[in-house]
C-alpha cells in the first residue's frame, strides 16, 4: 500500500488495519526529498498507528542530492508540467515498480467512491490495484476483461458454480447481455454492482481464477466481502478517531484583503512547488512557508516556469496576490452553498492529479 502523505492513503491503511488485520501489508512511500514537514508528521504518526515501518523509496540511494533535484539535472532543467510529469514516473512510479521487481502484487489505493477517477497506477502485469472504498473494487483492465462479450458464456458457467448468497434470474440476465453503445460496460457493471456487490466481487474473484492477474494464485481475498463505500466525510472521520490526526496542511487558516475576509490551506499532499496547485495554494505557500516559496522560486529559470501563464515572482506581486485572494473569496462564497468543504473547491482538479502523490 502506497502512502502518498496524503488523506486518503493514510485513512486506507487505518481503514485496511482495522478491519482486516489478517492482510499482510508492506507499506511504502515514494519520497521525492520535497514534500511538506507535515507530509513527513503524517507518514511518522501513522507508522505508530500501524505499528510498522514505512518504507522510505528513494528513486536514487547514491546521490547527494535529492532524488527531484537529481533528475531535474537529468532533464537538464526541464520543470515537470501536467503535460510532461516525468517526476511522477521517475519518482514514484518507477521506484515503485523496482521494488516489487517481478513479485506478484497487490496494490491498494484509496481512490475514494464519492470520486470519478481511476488514477495514474501501475499498468505493470504482476501489479494488481485494488480499490477498497469504491463500490466497484476492481480496476478497470479487469473489468474490461471479466466483462467483455467474448467472456459472456464463461462469466455465466462460473457465476453458476458460485456458493452466493442472493442467486438471481436477472443477474444472469443481465451476464448474458452484450455490452454495445445502448447498454454500455460501465453501465453493466454499475447494473451488477446494485443488484448484488458481494456476488459480484465473488463473480470476479473466481473469473481471476482462469487470468494471470496476482489474485488468480490466492485461495481467498476477504475484500470480496466489502460493500462499504467510503467518502470524504469518512475519510475525515477515520483519521480523527485513529488519532494520527488530519495532516495539517488541510486545516483552514484565515486571512484579509481590503476589509473582505477569506480562507486558504493546500488541498493535497505532494512536493510543495507541485505544478497541480491553485495559485491559492501557491499564496498560501508564499505566506505559511516563505522559506519553501523561495526555493520554488530558485527552480524559476532559463525560461522554466511552474505555471504557464506566469512566473511565482510576477504571482506576489501586490496587486496580483491581491486579485488572487479576491477571486479566490468570490469562488469560495459561490461555491459555499453546494460544498461545505474548502477542500472541494480547491480538490476540483483533483482528477486530473496523480494517485501516486495526492491520493
Ligand atoms: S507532487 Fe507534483 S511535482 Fe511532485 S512528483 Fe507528484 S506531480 Fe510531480
């Protein structure tokens, strides 16, 4: 289980302790050498939680440098963007997939169910991600191919072989329907998912049975038997009852501009010069860690720039921060009545982040 340093991979592995403290977890981090002191707090707090070592993946162990510092060079300077995120290769997938070499695996990740998303995973063959607070637990390769019309008779066969605890009619009605443009996958699955999870997850774990995928060599996987669906509510609620406490970048501070007053925190965990935060995030930087501001500007040059349309030097200048806190009131005070959570006016891009550094 990868622990990001943020919210929700900290709240699955207090959620996987808990209910199932049989499973036999290694739990690892991806450390560029550029995250927050309170990404470092969290990943301590939750070591004693979980009574186990975390290990530290470092994607260079011989460097004197800092595994981001260290390839930027590589690069030649070149600042990762979202349309070119080398740093989440190098730097968190690659040290991933290193570690677990050939070894058959199961990857959890905490993409949660209130979300629309699949993430940016491992696509590696002995690499199998598993989803315990969606409805739907499986990744979508598994999915795509339990479920593909050509598995239709299989799926069936097997489905009647199952020991299940509400066999229905329509539920192998349903099996047996092509999925096509009318009747999509997604919506078949969502279909099977509302008539019965659990036999559903009973379906699939046995079709893993005949795959390659890691599952196939185990005997029994007691997440089959999970139908809870967590969202950002629970996600909040498990890490204050565990105790390792939410980590503290999340918590609201305020602040004034022109007699208007406003709210700001960073909205996810990863490097603190990270190109996925709003320029909210960067104030909020500028104004709660100056020092660490300072040295996302450093990186700032021969033309490389965090944001596309300005440099962070431009970014605080006075009449700019100013806009930005005065936008970020008006934003914040539309969006109030849907959301009572700053974090999902600030979590909108969430998609588009990376489940290796904010999940
Ligand atoms: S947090 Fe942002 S900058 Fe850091 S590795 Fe992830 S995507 Fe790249």
């Amino acid at each position: 289980m990868g622990i990001s340093g943020g919210k929700d991979s900290a709240a699955l592995a207090i959620y996987i302790k808990t209910k199932y403290p049989d499973l036999d977890i290694e739990y690892y981090t991806c450390d560029t050498g550029k995250e927050l002191d309170e990404t470092y707090q969290l990943i301590e707090n939750l070591e004693v939680f979980l009574g186990k070592e975390i290990r530290k993946l470092r994607a260079v162990e011989d460097s004197h440098e800092d595994p981001f510092d260290h390839y930027l060079k590589r690069y030649g300077g070149f600042l990762p963007s979202s349309n070119s995120r080398w740093c989440t290769k190098k730097l968190k997938l690659e040290p991933f997939e290193h570690y677990v070499g050939v070894d058959s695996v199961v990857s959890y990740v905490g993409i949660r169910g209130d979300e629309e998303r699949e993430g940016y995973i491992s696509k590696k063959p002995n690499i199998q991600s598993i989803f315990p607070f969606r409805k739907n637990i499986w990744s979508e390769d598994v999915v795509a191919k339990a479920l593909a019309n050509t598995n239709r008779d299989v799926l069936v066969d097997i489905y009647h072989s199952l020991e299940l605890e509400a066999r229905s009619n329509r539920f192998e009605e349903i099996l047996l329907i092509p999925a096509e443009q009318k009747f999509t996958q997604s919506h078949k699955l969502n279909t099977l998912l509302d008539l019965h999870v659990r036999d559903f997850n009973r379906l699939i774990f046995a079709f893993l049975q005949t795959t390659q995928y890691p599952l196939a060599t185990e005997s029994l996987f007691p997440l089959v038997d999970n139908d809870e669906v967590l969202v950002r509510e629970d996600i909040f609620r498990i890490l204050e009852e565990s105790g390792v406490g939410i980590p503290a970048y999340y918590h609201k501070k305020d602040f004034a501009i022109n007699g208007k007053k406003g709210q700001y925190s960073r909205s996810r965990s990863g490097c603190y010069f990270c190109f996925f935060q709003q320029k909210i995030e960067w104030i909020w930087l500028y104004e709660q860690h100056p020092e660490r501001f300072a040295k996302a500007m450093e990186y700032e040059k021969d033309g490389y720039t965090w944001n596309q349309e300005e440099r962070l030097d431009e970014m605080i200048l006075p009449e700019r921060m100013q806009q930005i806190k005065e936008d970020f009131i008006k934003k914040t005070s539309n969006a109030v009545s849907h959301s009572p959570f700053l974090l999902d006016i600030l979590d909108e891009e969430e998609g588009v982040g990376c489940a290796a550094c904010f999940i």
